[in-house]
C-alpha cells in the first residue's frame, strides 16, 4: 500500500491540530485587529453610538469609520439610505405589495447592525 493511499489516525490527528491551529491564530488576529480599532477611533460620536444597547465599542468605532463625518447627511434620512436601511415599496408590474428595507446601501454596515441587534436580543 501507497503512503497515500489511506490515512491513519496520526495523519488525520495531525490535519485536525493544524486547521485547529489556524483557526486559533486567526481568531487573535481578528481579536488584534478589533482592540487596535477600537482603541485607535476614539471621540464624542464613538463614546454616543456605544451607549446603544448591543453596539460596544468595536462596532462604535466601525460605523463611525463607515460614517466618517455625521455632517455628510443632511437628515437622518440620508444617513439610513447610505447604509441601505430606508424602506422602498415592492412592486411587480403594475402592483405594489408591501414596504420592505432597500438593500442598496453597505452591506459590511447591514450585516455589522444585524449583528449588534442580535447581541442585544441575546441578552
């Protein structure tokens, strides 16, 4: 038989510690990368977007980086349509159904406040 031809229990044992390994070593790199974000992007709006229930301060820091400046939106309104968040009406042909979220903004901020409110939820 082949060394190739089939895998032992050391072989398999091996490719598990190893992809065990990676995961590990990225998780802290993600870890890394997050406390330097929100360490790094302090400030007034930062410390008022974490007080909201289920934002901390990683997820302050991003949306104020997606953001940049609040003075960029001349309503709210703009603000929500930047991230996709504004209602549209669904229609087909010539009728229309329902009200749904728009989809047409950022989708990394979608899925980050998806996340947040699911924090929130879990509490």
């Amino acid at each position: 038989m082949g060394i190739g031809a089939s895998r032992n229990n050391t072989v398999q044992e091996f490719l598990i510690k190893s992809l065990a390994k990676q995961i590990a070593d990225k998780q802290e790199l993600i870890d890394e990368h997050k406390n330097y974000l929100a360490d790094s992007c302090k400030g007034a709006e930062v410390d008022l977007i974490d007080t909201i229930p289920g934002i901390a301060s990683y997820s302050a820091a991003a949306i104020m980086i997606e953001i940049e400046s609040i003075h960029r939106f001349a309503t709210p309104s703009h603000l929500a349509s930047y991230f996709g968040l504004h209602p549209v009406m669904k229609e087909s042909g010539d009728k229309q159904f329902a009200y749904r979220m728009s989809k047409k903004g950022r989708s990394g901020m979608r899925a980050l406040l998806y996340m947040c409110t699911n924090q929130r939820a879990a509490r």
